[in-house]
C-alpha cells in the first residue's frame, strides 16, 4: 500500500504544477483573434452565427459571446481499490503560450466606412440593376451604420417587384400572408418607395387595392406597372393610381382577372401619355380595343395582345385601319411602334370596297404574329398592316404558313434587320414546296442580321441561290448575318459551308433535323468556334449518300 500511496502523492503534486495560477485563464488564438476584430472599446461587437462572422455597431450584448465555453465539471475521484486509482497519473502538458496581442492603434471602424458614399452608391446601383433591390438591399442595410445609410437611399429602389410568399400562395393561409407583406409595406412605400418607377405585384388575390392605394400615396413617380396573376383590381383602384401618378404611361396586365371597364376607365384617365399596353385576350378584349379605336391613347407606341393559358379560339376581327387611325404615332424618330399578336387566332376585319386604305403605322418598327400553330394571315392582311411602314426593323411571322415570299418581297421597308418565318409544330403536309426564297435575301442581304427558315419547304436549289446573296454584299462588305437557323429544311453542305465562309460574323447556326447533311453534324452550334468547327467538318467528311 505504501508504494501506491508514494505514487498518488507525487501525480498529485505533479497536476497541481501543471495548472495555471489560480485566477487566470489562458490566452488561446481565438481570444486573440476576437480581441484583433473588436477591440474593447473600439464601439464595436462581434456576432458569430452559423456561416458567417458580423462586426457589428453598439456594445456587447449581456450575454457571453459564443467562444467562451462553461467550465468543465469537477471529475470524481476514484474509488479505492479500483483500477483507475491504481493507474499511474500522466502529468499533462502544460500549453504552449499563445501569440501576445497586437499594440493597440486606436479604434478601427473596418473598411466599410472608409469607402466614399457615392462610390458605395455606385456599387449597390451595378448589384441592384442585376439583381433588383431585394433581398440584397436589406441585407447590406444590417452591415454597418455607411452601408445602412447608402441602401436607404430612395434612388437605390427605382425598380420593384413584390410577391407574398410560395408557402402562403400554396395553402390557405394566403390573405394572411398577403396582410403581414402589406405591414411591412406600410412603412417601406413612404420610407424607401419614393423614387420608385416600376412596380409589378405577382400572385395577389386580395390586397391589391391597400398596395396600389399606398403606391398612389407615396410614389408620385411611377411610370410603370405590372399586375401578373393579380385579382379584385377595381376601376376606383386604377382611377385613383392614373390621378396621383402624372407619369404613368404603362400598364401590363397579363394573366390577371381585370374587368374590362377598369382598363377603359384607366386608359381614358391615363390619356394621351399611355405609351405601352399589355392584354391578354379574353371575351373584354373587344372593349378595350374599341376604346383604343376611339383614339383615346393617340402616343401608344406598344400594343401586345396575346393568349392565355386556356386557349381563345375564339378568333379576334381587328379593324386594321381603323387602328392605324386611333393610334396613328405620325411622328419619327426615337418613338417608335411595337405591335404585337401572339399565339393569337385574328382576323382582319373586313375592308369592303368603299373603305378606304388607312395611314399605316409609319413608325412602326416591331410587328410579332407569331403562333404556335397555324393561322390565317395572308399577304392580303399582312399588306393591309405594313403598307405604310417604311422604318420596319423586326418581323416575326412564324406560324404564318400562307405568307409567301412574293408577298414579303412587296413590303415598302428596305431596312429588315430581323425575319423569322419558322414554322414550328407544323405536319409535313402543311410544309408545301415552296419556292422565291432569294427575293427575300437579295432584298435584304446587307441589312439582316437574323433569319429563321426553321420548317419552310424550300427546295435544295432555292436554298442555295438564297443563301448565295450574303456571299456577293454591294461594296465588297462582309454581311451582317449573325444568327441562320435552318432547321428541317433541305440545305445542303455546299450551301452551308459557303454562307459560313461568306459571313465570318456567324454566331448561331441551327442545323437540326436537316435531311441532306451527314450524321453527326445535325445540332445547333453557338459561338464562333463551334460554327468554324462545323465548316472544317463540311469540308472534310465524305459526301453523303443521295
């Protein structure tokens, strides 16, 4: 028992040696670390959370910060007699000291509030033109007391978008969500929204009226607005917002539940400073364009009518002239005309024969007819909207399978920059042989930047006499073709490797489903490393057999 007894003695006298004097506490890195971020006295704490490590303004909160561990309990001692007791103690060792703090330098408030507040405006302005305004305006507000100050800025939030929460829009629990995102709106619109200038609203039921009542009351600015999937919009509700809004000149209410008295209410408010309009068609479209015929929005420069989710077959008469009439735009320049009728089934209202022609759209620059499917717009009709439309840059007609090239070719514009005639979702008996392909690109060879054959029935010697327009542009320039997309149609290789050897700015070609080419080389190709590969293989692979 003695030399047991010895041995307990010395581990004893040995621990107690190796413990730190009694009051102090050893100095570890982190310490050290913690001290370096937020020095004491410096107006600043440290806030660690699960990712990420905040210095934030303001002293320490009471309680002890997250590093600071609770002592570890008192270990029993062994019993007598047992084998734990009977163990020889190994004396610990004793820890190594830690680096000694920096001298202190004065109170550093980061490099936060060293930045300039213009050049921080700046940099939140790149981030919120990318982005938009939430949830990264918010975030920064929480850095520092310079960060908070520059997203406070009512220039910052220029561009808006607000949308009660998925898990809310999901269950039952909507109106409720919708009322806590309204509480938070109360104090943003007259503290952060008094520069605002767009505002779409997505998936409100029922408080569109308290939102738009608070944008009527603290952003006097606003000059455009977006109701998507909204309903309960009134005319009082769009009345109201016209009156304290004199900038408002856009409105887009696709896919929502409004009545078609509210927007005839609101155009006829808004009036000749209506400059865009978004519908989608229902069975009140008609009044909305009767109302737009009464040349109530004589500046409309856009006008986009397009179907929903549940299908109208319904087909629309549009009274082509008498449009050109209400919405004449007579004046060129940088006010130009956009008309838009997508994946819409229309027809235009019959002339008779002592209608006489309308003015036209001489500004217009946009018309879009494309549709899924196939329609009725004739070069008749197509003739009847553009005959006074020399400015025309853009013309999509894809889905309009009785266009032909005879009748395209008659069009007064001379400047086409971009056509599109693809024929999507169409069966072969609809894809006819057609022919005249080369009086669409001789005439608009040197300005064409964009063209879609997608599905046209043209024959292997038409497509080749087309596309040999871009090879000889008048004044020994290179053409401006940047994007060709013939997919299923009957091009050949020859033909496709000259339009890429004649047009070095290619950087899209679609040459998917086309039957003459070899296997292998039937994908789209993006860029002009992929377009070159595809003209080293044209000239390399065997011919394919006929």
């Amino acid at each position: 028992m003695a030399p047991q007894g010895a041995r307990r003695a010395r581990g004893a006298r040995g621990r107690v040696r190796a413990r730190p004097p009694a009051g102090a506490r050893a100095r570890s890195a982190e310490d050290w670390w913690w001290d370096r971020l937020a020095p004491s006295g410096s107006g600043y704490h440290l806030l660690q959370s699960d990712s990420m490590l905040l210095v934030l303004p303001g002293p320490e909160p009471a309680r002890a910060r997250a590093h600071r561990r609770a002592p570890r309990r008192a270990q029993r001692p062994p019993l007598p007699g047992s084998r734990a007791a009977g163990a020889k103690a190994k004396p610990r060792p004793a820890p190594e000291p830690a680096p000694g703090p920096a001298p202190q330098q004065g109170p550093d408030s980061g490099w936060g509030d060293r930045i300039p507040l213009e050049i921080l405006l700046q940099i939140f302005g790149l981030l919120v033109a990318a982005d938009g305004p939430m949830p990264f305006l918010g975030r920064a507000a929480r850095v520092c007391r310079r960060w908070h100050e520059a997203a406070s800025q009512p220039a910052l939030w220029h561009t808006v978008t607000l949308s009660p929460s998925v898990a809310g829009r999901l269950t039952k629990t909507g109106a409720k969500a919708e009322k806590k995102l309204l509480a938070s709106l109360e104090w943003l619109m007259p503290n952060r929204f008094s520069q605002l200038q767009r505002l779409t609203l997505l998936h409100w039921k029922s408080q569109v009226h308290p939102v738009l009542k608070l944008a009527s009351d603290s952003c006097p600015r606003l000059t455009f607005l977006k109701l998507s999937d909204c309903h309960g919009v009134t005319p009082n509700t769009l009345i109201m917002l016209a009156r304290a809004c004199p900038q408002l000149h856009s409105l887009d209410i696709q896919h929502s539940m409004v009545e078609s008295t509210a927007v005839v209410s609101f155009l006829e408010e808004v009036g000749p400073r209506m400059r865009k309009l978004w519908l989608t068609y229902s069975s009140q479209t008609t009044a909305i364009l009767g109302a737009l015929l009464g040349s109530c929005c004589p500046q409309l420069q856009l006008l986009e009518v397009s179907t929903g989710i549940n299908r109208n077959n319904t087909p629309l008469q549009l009274p082509v002239e008498a449009l050109q009439r209400g919405c004449p735009q007579l004046q060129p320049g940088p006010c130009s005309q956009v008309l838009r009728l997508l994946n819409l089934v229309w027809l235009p209202k019959p002339s008779g024969r002592a209608v006489t022609p309308g003015p036209g759209f001489p500004s217009l620059e946009e018309l879009c007819l494309a549709g899924s499917t196939c329609n009725s717009v004739s070069n008749e009709a197509l003739g009847r909207l553009l005959h006074g439309s020399p400015l025309l840059r853009l013309l999509d007609l894809r889905g309009c399978a009785r266009i032909t090239p005879a009748g395209l070719h008659d069009l007064p514009c001379q400047e086409l920059e971009q056509l599109h005639l693809g024929l999507y979702g169409m069966s072969d008996r609809l894809t006819l042989a057609k022919e005249g392909s080369s009086l669409l690109t001789h005439k608009w060879c040197h300005t064409l930047r964009e063209l879609d054959l997608s599905g046209q029935g043209f024959s292997e010697k038409d497509l080749e006499q087309a596309l040999a327009a871009f090879s000889g542009t008048p004044g020994g320039s290179h053409p401006a073709l940047c994007s060709l997309n013939l997919r299923g149609t009957r091009v050949t290789p020859s033909t496709v490797s000259s339009v890429i050897s004649s047009c070095p700015g290619l950087l899209y070609l679609n040459l998917e489903s086309c039957r003459c080419l070899p296997r292998g080389l039937k994908r789209a190709y993006r860029g002009p490393e992929e377009v070159q590969w595809c003209l080293e293989q044209l000239l390399t692979s065997p011919p394919s057999p006929s």
